[in-house]
C-alpha cells in the first residue's frame, strides 16, 4: 500500500463548478446528509476546506457554523470564513462538536494528518463527515486513461473508503454511515437515456459499492478511564514480648 504523504502540493478547487460534474455530486451529498443535521447538537460546527464550506447544513440545530479555507483560495463563502491552513487549524483542542471534511483528503499533502487535526478539535462523541471519490468505480478507472491523468481530480490521489475507515478506527470512531452514491464515470455530461437511467437503478441495487463518491458519518468514542485504587499492604505492628531475665529467675530460686 502506498503511503498517503504526496509527493507535490496538490491544487485544491475553491469551488464545486471546476470538478467534472461537482454541482451534481454536490446535489447528491446534500441529499444523503439531510437526514443527519437534525441529529446533530451542540454549539460549534467546523467545515474544513472549501469544498466543505458550500455544503448545505442549513437545517442543522448548531448555529455556529465555521468554513476553515487556505489562504490562497479565493472563494465565495459566507462570512464566517477563517482563511487558514487546513492541517495546522487555529482552533482550540476539543471545541468543536461537527467537523465536515467534503473532498479534502484528495487534493491534501498530508491527508492521515489533516484527519488527525480535525480529530484534535473534535471533542469526544462529537461527530466526523466525509466525503470523497471512490478509486475502486467508475470514476477511479479514469485515472488510468492516460490522457485523463492531467485533468482535475484525476491527477491527484484517490482514497478508498475501506482506507479512511481504517485510519478512523485507528483513533477509535465508531463508524455510523457508509454509502456510496453517483454509479459514473463523472468524465462527461450524465445522460438522461433509458439505458443510463437502468443502468444506475442496477448498481444502485446489486453494485452499491461502485458508487463514485463515498459519503462517511463517524462518531469519535472516547473511553472514559477509571482510576484504580492501588492496595496498600500494611506493615504488621511489631508487638514486645514479655520476656522472664535469667538473672531474675536464677535469684527467685535461691
């Protein structure tokens, strides 16, 4: 398996239009997470990246929402935007009850870590989102057309969900959603024919783990420690005994 450190700085889009498809598969994330803003509380929400920050979390009960973006993308977020690094975030160790990570583990240089800082802010059972392209569908075989190798997102790495799921149960997630969405190559234009159309009614049905993009909710599980009283062996108290002197006995007898 190959490490996930890249070797070159990966150019991260600022906006969903300059991916192949990106305000479809937005669509289509925002429809598998609806279900989950109602479940979550709280008092902060964090979403890293600037892919993260058009996702739509509007009916979600937290009401502080914040979009962490690097310094260099030039996005049109809201206005509770910190323009900061993503793997180094200026925010305080478990303060944050929802991370939502949407398509950042691609275009990272360092992936396992910017997982690792979501991780630290992240207080205990708070919960992680997300989002990425499949290698193992439709959409991952692009990368091996060599003329598709040059293009966005195809020339960056691609992470499979069994990997990220590994890397989460490494810090102790409990993992609550695992679907895949989007049964296509994403290169070109969805068609709307017949054909496509029973095509993706088949893999959504007997072929859901092609999906081209996986959608992950994680729950962050922190065992409580119990002290454990050591046992302290007392020391037996040393009692005097009474001794008859010889001295004594020898004169009582004369």
């Amino acid at each position: 398996m190959k490490p996930a450190l890249a070797f070159r700085q990966p150019h991260s889009p600022s906006s969903w239009q300059k991916l192949p498809n990106g305000p479809l598969i937005l669509d289509e994330i925002n429809s598998l997470l609806a279900p989950w803003w109602q479940k979550f509380f709280g008092y902060h929400l964090l979403k890293i990246g600037a892919l993260s920050g058009f996702i739509d979390s509007s009916q979600c009960a937290i009401k502080h929402q914040v979009t962490v973006s690097e310094k260099q993308k030039v996005c049109d977020l809201s206005a509770n935007t910190i323009f900061a690094d993503i793997d180094d975030l200026p925010v305080l160790e478990h303060s944050v009850d929802v991370c939502v990570l949407s398509h950042v583990l691609e275009f990272s240089l360092d992936p396992h870590h910017v997982i690792r800082e979501a991780n630290r802010v992240l207080i205990p059972n708070g919960y992680l989102v997300l989002t990425g392209y499949n290698p193992l569908s439709l959409a991952g075989l692009n990368s091996f057309v060599p003329y598709r190798r040059q293009q966005r997102p195809w020339n960056e790495r691609f992470f499979s969900a069994m990997r990220v799921k590994d890397w989460l149960n490494l810090m102790g997630y409990e993992i609550l959603m695992d679907q895949r969405c989007l049964h296509s190559s994403l290169a070109h234009q969805m068609s709307q024919g017949v054909i496509a159309r029973n095509w993706r009614k088949f893999a959504q049905q007997y072929l859901p783990s092609l999906g081209s993009i996986y959608v992950i909710v994680a729950k962050k599980r922190v065992l409580p420690l119990t002290p454990i009283k050591p046992q302290w062996k007392l020391r037996a108290k040393l009692q005097p005994v009474n001794v008859t002197p010889m001295n004594s006995s020898r004169i009582s007898n004369k």
